[in-house]
C-alpha cells in the first residue's frame, strides 16, 4: 500500500467516524415526543411554554372545590389541581390552568381584578383567561368547569 492510499483510507476512517458520531448527537437531542419539535408540535413562540395536550378538557368530574371559596369578582387558587376559577358575575364560574403562558410560572393570585403572575408581572381577565398586562400574550388555559350543588368540577 503506498503513502496516498494510507492517507485516503485514513481519511475516510475519520470521516464515518465522525458522521457515525454527529447523527449519534443529534439523535440524543431529539424528542421522544409526537410534537417532535419540543413546543407541542406547532409553530409556536419558543419562549412560551408548551401547552399540554387536553389542558382543555381537564379530568371530567374532578372535585376542584367549593362554591362558596370563589367571590364575586374575584377567584381562588386551587394548587392541588393546579386550577384557578373565577366568578367574574355571580353564578358565572371559568376555570383556567393556573400557569402563566409566557414562561411557565405557577399563577401567584387572584386579586385586584385580575388572575396574577408574580414572576413577571402578567395579569389576565377573569371571564376570558385573556392577557390583560404583559409579558404573556397568550390566554391562560381555559378549563371547562360546572357546578353540581355547592362544588364546582371540572366538566
């Protein structure tokens, strides 16, 4: 074998080497996940977290708590559930997931009006989820909620 061979099937070693390497590397990156693209499978802004899949539906039938702990224009957090509900007019109840949509903060509070984040500041409407005060620019995660007696449940 002369000097040029040696060096051409050195060269060609090193190359499927490092090919073999690189599609190892960017296989350990990828996701597991059927969105493939780590925000859900959509187009959406890479600084909003992901929304999980039937946040919309919730648990169906799931106790999240008592008339009677939702005020009248205002709402109360329900951490076990991870839910905030809202009684923006008497007898009209929302449910929300209660995560902010810009960076993924748990919501902080119900007060002033408003469903509150600590982290940054972003405030959303009681009847709608909508962003009222920025950094978010999503609706909170609406969660459909009835009332059967005096408990309100996820539908």
């Amino acid at each position: 074998m002369n000097t040029e061979e040696t060096v051409t099937s050195r060269r060609a070693l090193l190359a499927g080497v490092g090919a073999v390497g690189a599609v190892t590397v960017l296989a350990a990156c990828g996701s597991d996940d059927s969105g493939g693209s780590g925000t859900g499978g959509t187009n959406a802004d890479p600084t909003e977290p992901a929304e999980e899949p039937g946040d919309d539906t919730g648990g169906g039938g799931e106790v999240i708590g008592k008339v009677g702990d939702v005020p009248v224009g205002g709402g109360a957090l329900f951490p076990a559930t991870e839910m905030v509900v809202t009684q923006p007019t008497e007898g009209q109840f929302h449910g929300f997931r209660a995560v902010c949509t810009h960076q993924g903060c748990p919501i902080a509070s119900v007060d002033g009006g408003t469903i509150n984040c600590s982290c940054h500041g972003s405030k959303f409407s009681l009847d709608s989820g909508e962003p009222r005060n920025g950094p978010a620019t999503r609706p909170l995660t609406s969660r459909e909620v009835t009332v059967k007696g005096d408990e309100i449940v996820l539908a």
